[in-house]
C-alpha cells in the first residue's frame, strides 16, 4: 500500500469532521497519492503539479491524472464536485463513492457542470 502524502494550508485552523471523514475515505483508495486541503477546497490525485507549490492534478480531459477536486461550504453543508478527472475507467465512480459515503444525511453533494 502506498502511502498518501496529505498537505494542509497554514490558513487551516481546523479540519472539519466532515472533510477529515472524506480525506480518510479518499486515502484508502489504491491510486490516489496526493491530497492537499485549503480552507476551501480539497484536492486529490495520482500526479501534481511542478514547482515549489505541490497541487494535485484534478483538470478533466487530463491523460493520465486520476483525480478530484471539491469546493468545501460549511456554511451550507454543501459539497461541490468542481473537477473530477480519470484516465481509468472505473476511477472517477470510486472516487464520488468516497466522498459520498463521509457525508452526514444533513450534507448535499453537489455537481454544477458535469463535463463527461
């Protein structure tokens, strides 16, 4: 098992119950390495960028990132799909079932445009 290197901004005073729920669920599945969490957004992949800053590789259409990337609203209890990529079949729903399943009943997952 590879181990999931996790990044957390400095701008983060705390991790959300809710969004440590999903960053666990995310950290069991076998292709996603990275995962870096900002106070609005959470990001998973395979691949990151390059340079000084290491962002996970979430861009749809990408070739060969296996990744996502959410828009965190506590405020709504809101979830937002914002992009989602998958140069495997079969990546992308296993990655939705993740976030899915660390969602309370009062939480909605959101997609706004879905690209596929």
């Amino acid at each position: 098992m590879t181990k999931v290197k996790i990044t957390v901004s400095k701008k983060v005073k705390e991790i959300h119950p809710v969004v440590k729920d999903i960053v666990e669920n995310l950290t069991e599945l076998e292709f996603i390495h990275f995962i870096r969490v900002s106070p609005e957004y959470l990001q998973a992949s395979n691949e990151v960028t390059e340079g000084r800053i290491k962002i996970p590789v979430t861009k749809p259409e990408h070739p060969t990132a296996i990744g996502v990337c959410l828009i965190i609203d506590i405020a709504y209890n809101d979830i937002q799909f914002y992009e989602i990529t998958s140069a495997i079949k079969g990546c992308g729903g296993k990655m939705v079932d993740a976030v899915l399943k660390a969602l309370p009943k009062d939480w909605n997952g959101v997609v706004v445009m879905d690209w596929s």
